[in-house]
C-alpha cells in the first residue's frame, strides 16, 4: 500500500478512536523505512483543526453521529499554537454597564455576494442551495470548502473562512472577484471575428491573449495534480478572469483526492488529504456520469470513477482549447447526446469547423482530447509547455512539422544571417555577370582583330 493510502488508513482509525496518539496509531508501520513520513503525515492532518471540527460537527448535527472530538494537545503536549475558529456570530462584546451586546454576525448577506462585518470588505460567501440540504450535500460542501480553502495557489480563489448561516448550514467566504468568464472572453473574440473585418494582427493578439489564460489554467491543474487532486468539471463556465490579468480556476465541488503516482511526488508537493473525505458515503457511485457532459473525458463520461486520474482533467483542458478554437464545445445537442458522443471521444476536429485554425494549435488539441488516456499528455504542466512553445514559435511537440514550415522558421530566427548570405550571394552574381561580359566583348574584339 502506498503512503497515502496508509495514511487515509490510519485517519479512518483515528476517527473511530480519538483518543490514539499519533505513535499509536503508526506503531505497527515503526519497521518501515517510510515511518517518518506516515507519522509526519498523520501529524499534518491531526493538526487540521478546522476541517476536523468542521466534519465532525457536520456528523453530530446531520446523521447524529456521537463521535466524539479528538483530544486536544497540552502546551505541554504539542508546542503548536492553539487552533483559529471561524464563527457567523463573533462573541459579544461586553457593554459599559457590566452587560453583554447582542451577538454580531460577520457577514452581511447583499445581492450576490456578503459584507465582512469584522474587516470591513466585500466577499463572496458560497452557500448550499435551498432544497439542496441533506448529510451527503453537507459532507460535500465541506470537502469542497476544504480543498479550495488548502489549495494555495494564484490561480484558485483563497477562501477567508467557514461560518454558518442564518439556517445553521455551512457557508464559506472568499475573495470576491468582478469579471468575466473565460467563456464570455471565448464568445467575444469569435463574435468579433465574424462580424468585423478585424485586423489580422489584432486577431492575432486576442488568440494569443486567450492562449495565455489557458496556459495559467494548466499551470493551476498541474499544481492541484501535484497535491493529490482532480478537479472533475473544467470548462470555460468555471474560470474566471479579473480586472487585472487573473485566471481563476472556480468550482470545486467535484473535486476528488487521488492517489498519486511518481510523477506527482517529484514535484516535492505535500499530499492533499482532506479530512472532511474519510466518509465513504461520499463516494460517486460506479457507472454514474458527474460533470458537464460536453467537455468530459470518455471514462468520466462512462462514470469509471476508479480509474479517473490527472489524463481526465487534461482531457477537459483540451475540451477547452477546442472551443477556444472552434467557438463551440465538443460536444453539442443535449445531455443524452453529449455523453453517447463523449463515451467515444466522437467530435470533429477543430480545422473541420474553422479552416483558420493552425494545424499545430489543432495537433496540441487532438492530442490533449485523446481517446485513451495513455496517448494524451502526461501532465497539464506538458500541455501548457506546448503551448508555450506555439506562442514562442517553436516547434509544438504534438505536431511534426513539414520541412518547408521548418525553413521558414529557421529563415526567420536568422536574419541577420539570411540577409548577410543573400547580399553576399547577390555580390557574387554581380561580379560573376561581370566578368562573363568582360570575357565576351574581348572575345569579340579578338576575333574581330583576327579578320
């Protein structure tokens, strides 16, 4: 078993008996080289407070759960400073006349977002949906809050804390972010292209623009994949743009842990292992389809939840790419439709819709969209480095290149040298015309001279 799974082990005991030490519950790994690490890493997650307190809260007030909360650590015990609580109701604040105010609540419902009371700013406060109430709803929110809030990254939305709301359901703040959807972006740049005669540069500056963003949200997923972490449903509804060059990646109420391979670890990251993730309730049932059907992978889309690993979220990047290109999603027509053509990876490839696509932006896309995971790219990171590549004007990885688009790049990196060789060249035929009409009028004046 690799360590992840021990240690996912090992919580689930904890849960079930608080009352263990972290040198109990490891103590029959003691013999293991990698001791140090699974105790290390059982330490980390008994150390999350917040998320502990949040799930086990949420078993108490849900399902009635009598779970009791783990001990707490004496000074004595554990030098780490005590745990932060978040609270909708900050505690009262006592009146000069030895009385108590009435509680207030920090965060001030508006129109579509919140007023934090205590730092005096706007935030965007995520709820449950009315009439969406229920244990595994709740659990779910709470691992989505979790993830999104231990996913310190600039391209995922940091999130302030966790309160409860006016109905007792749990909410969290988050950085309130004004601006469009890479969707929206999406939308404009091809409604400009058919409506205007819009300058070939210009049309040039806004792919590249959009290529850009993209290439951030590859470098947001290749993190989250470096943490353990799959995100299930991107598309370019789900990632916002600011006002000043943000790229966020939104929405991770899909979210799933998985266990990572080599190629996750080597990038030095710790695993993520939410705590509000050890209810098994909380487990997709095989063969059921979760996600948005028109920018799935064919095993999301066949709901092959044990087998979804990073190679799904890059299918879902190049679904992205694909309508940045096309200015449609892959898939069209309606949900039973779009699984039956997602299953099979059925799509047109993007030149079929736009003859203006370049061939190696549609090779990068085809190869991100392949039909079987092993033939995609191994990482996002890989992705957006061939990207970067196209955008540098550079061969692409994906797409071999005839030679005459080879010459003309070679022709273009060196034009100094081009230019020096053709004025040489040039010289050379000059003096060699030269000499040859110098040749030819001696010719003639000896043969003339002969006569």
């Amino acid at each position: 078993m690799s360590i992840d799974g021990i240690i996912k082990e090992l919580l689930l005991r904890w849960a079930e008996n608080p009352a263990l030490t972290v040198e109990e519950l490891c103590r029959e790994h003691a013999h293991q080289p990698e001791y140090a690490a699974i105790l290390a890493g059982v330490e980390r997650a008994r150390g999350d407070r917040w998320a502990a307190d949040a799930l086990l809260d949420t078993k108490k007030k849900v399902d009635g759960s009598d779970l009791a909360a783990p001990a707490r650590a004496t000074p004595q015990q554990h030098s780490d400073p005590p745990p932060e609580t978040w609270r909708g109701d900050p505690a009262e604040a006592p009146l000069a006349s030895g009385g108590r105010s009435a509680p207030k609540v920090r965060y001030r419902l508006l129109a579509f977002r919140a007023f934090d009371g205590e730092l005096h700013r706007e935030v965007a406060l995520k709820r449950i949906k009315k009439n969406h109430e229920g244990a595994e709803i709740r659990r779910s929110f709470l691992r989505e809050a979790e993830i999104t809030a231990k996913l310190e990254h600039p391209g995922v939305v940091p999130v302030y804390g966790l309160v409860e709301d006016e109905a007792g359901q749990p909410c969290y703040a988050m950085q309130f972010i004004e601006g469009p959807t890479l969707n929206d972006a999406i939308t404009e740049f091809h409604d400009a292209n058919k409506t205007s005669k819009r300058d070939p540069g210009q049309r040039s500056l806004a792919l590249r623009k959009l290529l850009n963003q993209l290439i951030a949200v590859c470098n947001t997923i290749g993190y989250a994949h470096s943490r353990g972490i799959l995100h299930r449903d991107l598309k370019p509804n789900n990632i916002m743009l600011g006002k000043y060059g943000e790229t966020l990646v939104v929405d991770w109420g899909l979210a799933k842990p998985f266990e990572r391979t080599e190629t996750e670890r080597k990038s030095g990251e710790e695993t993520l292992q939410p705590l509000a993730d050890v209810d098994p309730g909380a487990e997709t049932r095989l063969g059921e389809a979760k996600g948005t059907p028109a920018y799935m992978s064919p095993e999301q889309a066949e709901g092959q939840w044990n087998e979804l690993s990073p190679a799904s979220d890059i299918f879902s990047l190049g679904a992205t790419l694909y309508a940045l290109l096309t200015g449609q999603p892959p898939y069209k027509g309606d949900q039973v439709k779009s699984l039956q053509h997602a299953r099979r990876a059925d799509f047109p490839p993007p030149r079929q819709l736009n003859k203006d696509v370049p061939r190696a932006l549609e090779a990068i896309c085809l190869k991100a969209m392949a039909l079987n995971p092993e033939d995609r790219y191994g990482t996002a990171l890989d992705l957006a480095a061939d990207l970067e590549q196209w955008l540098a004007d550079q061969s692409a990885a994906a797409y071999r290149e005839p030679w005459y688009l080879r010459w003309r790049r070679w022709v273009r990196r060196h034009q100094t040298l081009v230019g020096s060789a053709t004025v040489a060249a040039l010289l050379l035929l000059a003096a060699a015309i030269g000499a040859f009409l110098l040749w030819e009028a001696a010719e003639t004046r000896r043969k003339r001279d002969a006569e």
